[in-house]
C-alpha cells in the first residue's frame, strides 16, 4: 500500500448515525503503530464544511467538503438520510468523479442508496440492510440487490449489509490492503471475529429466547470447540447437555437460530481459516485437522460458505512464505497441491 493510497474519506451527512460513521473512523481512523503497516489517512467529508447534525441533538464539525472526498483513494459512503430521497447532484457529482479518478467505493447499511442513485451500481450485485432491499431493488432495478450477505467485494465498489456488516466489510478491506495478519489483529482489538460466517438471512427479526436450558446449550457450544476435530453428533451433543437428542435439537435451534450439524459445519470451516492463512498444510490434512470426514466434503461446505475454494481463499489471503518461495522456484504451491 503507497502512501497515496492511503486517502480515506468518509461521508458525514445530516442525521446520521455515530455508530455507523463511527465503524469507517474506528478501523481506518485510529492509529494503529504496533501494527508496523503505514495506516490510513481518514477524513470526514460533508456535503458542505461546517456542523453536521448527528442522531441525539449532536453535531460533528468538518472542514473536508466533496472535493476532498472525490479525491480520496477510499470513499465510505455509511448511510444516507432518507432511503426515499436521492443524493444531491453535488454528491453524485463527487461519487463519480472518485470513481473516474480510480477511487474504491465503500458503503455501508443504507449508503448504498446513493452509489445507487450516482447509477455507480448499475449492472452489480450489492449488499444493503435486509430491510431495504426491496426497496433498492425497486428503486433502482438495474442494481442486482443482494439480500442475504454480510457484505460484497466487487473489487473498485464495495457494499455491506447494515450497521455492523460495516466491520465486517471494513475488516475484509483492510485485509485486503495488508493481509490477513494485520487484518487479525484489528479484528482482535476490535472483540470481532475475523470472518463471520453465513449471511444476514440470520439476522432477520426473529425473537430472542430467555430459555433456563440455554447455559446447558452453552456448556455444550464449549465442549464442541475444543473437540471440533472429533466425530460430533447431535446425539453426542446433546448427551453434553443432558438432555434427550429432540430436546436438544428443540433448545439449539432456539437459542442459536441454526442446527447443531449446520452450526458444527460453520465453526469448522471457521476453524480453517487460520490453518490456510498460516500454514501450508494440504487442504485434504486441513479438512481432517478440523473435523471434516473427507476433503470433498469440507471443499463443498468451505465453497458454499465463502463463495470461493479453499485454495483460492488460501491464495488470496495467506500470509506469505512458502507461496512467494514456491513461485520463485516456478513449482506449485502446498495450496495448489491435491
């Protein structure tokens, strides 16, 4: 990363959420010297410099009007006023001029009404809160709306679900920037997990239980991480929890929202991460060190789960060492190995 890449601005408008402003100015914002990487260099952008009213009788001051933000390396759009409304024709203007000069677009929860609305996601696939996707479908029906995903990475215009997909989005960029042990380590400062698996289908309104059986359903989540590589079945699971197997499918639906096997499957490929991030073990001896039967089945789990190969996951985001030496040395990687 060049340090004229290092530009990020973020877009301040009236109303707006601190939490969500606040995601973009957290991980690119904050000075992070014991990572040893040159940082960003963030700004908040309004419309017009000056008091920015924030939700909760607040404001933010900002000198940076759209001229710094159309020429910005990075532009995090984090939400709009009024998802009904359009931007302003200054705002379009400076969108895509960014976009012109080369800019990555970010937006996060309903700011993907205004790359919408500058005609930015004409012809892609983009992500915005579960709630305002039909609403973005119909308003703009040329964008291919996205509703059951964290985020999108469509290399130069990235889109996220609501509020806190933004970490998740924001984290996904700054592993693309530095890596995934830089990456990691933000995500640990941060209390997050580095990849949260499944999409925000998961997240849709559903009530959440008060059950007296859920700190046995809890134990028995702890007992299966630490024996992640062991045959688990739901009737081992629920023999931890002391409780008949229906009664244990009953309470783990209800407490996590999914079921044991598909839960095991996402903590196991979870689990995998790391080991193709740091390690150039073969996929298949991966598959088995987190508790997959065969390769072919942790391949079509891995797949559906992240939308790419273990191999290519392993391509795009180790962190180095016997990749780099295996390409000097023109023979294939342990990644490309069977």
């Amino acid at each position: 990363m060049t340090p004229v890449d290092r530009s990020v601005a973020v877009l301040a408008y009236p109303g707006m959420s601190g939490f969500e402003t606040g995601i973009a100015t957290e991980v690119f914002g904050l000075p992070r010297p014991e990572l040893d990487v040159p940082w960003y260099d963030l700004r908040l952008c309004a419309e017009r410099p000056g008091p920015v009213p924030l939700l909760g009788g607040a404001s933010l001051h900002s000198p940076y009007g759209l001229d710094v933000l159309a020429a910005a390396a990075t532009v995090v759009v984090a939400g709009v006023p009024d998802v009904h409304g359009t931007p302003s024709p200054e705002l379009v203007a400076a969108l895509r001029r960014a976009h012109r000069a080369g800019a990555r677009l970010l937006s996060i929860c309903s700011g993907a009404f205004a790359l919408a609305g500058a005609g930015l996601l004409d012809g892609r696939r983009a992500a915005t809160h579960w709630r305002y996707a039909d609403l973005l479908a119909r308003r703009y029906p040329r964008v291919m709306v996205d509703s059951d995903v964290l985020y999108l990475d469509d290399g130069d215009i990235l889109t996220s679900a609501g509020s806190a997909a933004g970490l998740d989005l924001c984290v996904h960029v700054v592993r693309r920037d530095h890596g995934s042990v830089v990456a990691n380590a933000v995500a640990r400062r941060l209390v997050i997990p580095p990849h949260r698996d499944g999409g925000q289908a998961q997240f849709v309104e559903a009530p959440v239980a008060v059950d007296p059986d859920d700190d046995r359903i809890a134990g028995s989540i702890d007992w299966a991480l630490a024996h992640l590589a062991e045959p688990l079945t739901v009737a081992r699971l629920a023999r931890q929890a002391h409780m008949s197997t229906r009664t244990y499918l009953r309470h783990f639906a209800r407490a996590t929202g999914t079921s044991p096997i598909r839960w095991l499957v996402e903590q196991r490929i979870r689990a995998s991460l790391a080991l193709l991030e740091t390690t150039d073990a073969p996929v298949g001896q991966i598959a088995t060190a987190v508790g997959f039967d065969a390769p072919v089945t942790y391949r079509h789990h891995f797949t559906r789960a992240m939308r790419t190969s273990p191999s290519a996951y392993r391509r795009a985001f180790r962190t180095g060492g016997a990749a780099a030496q295996a390409s000097r040395a023109g023979r294939p990687s342990p990644s490309e190995r069977p």
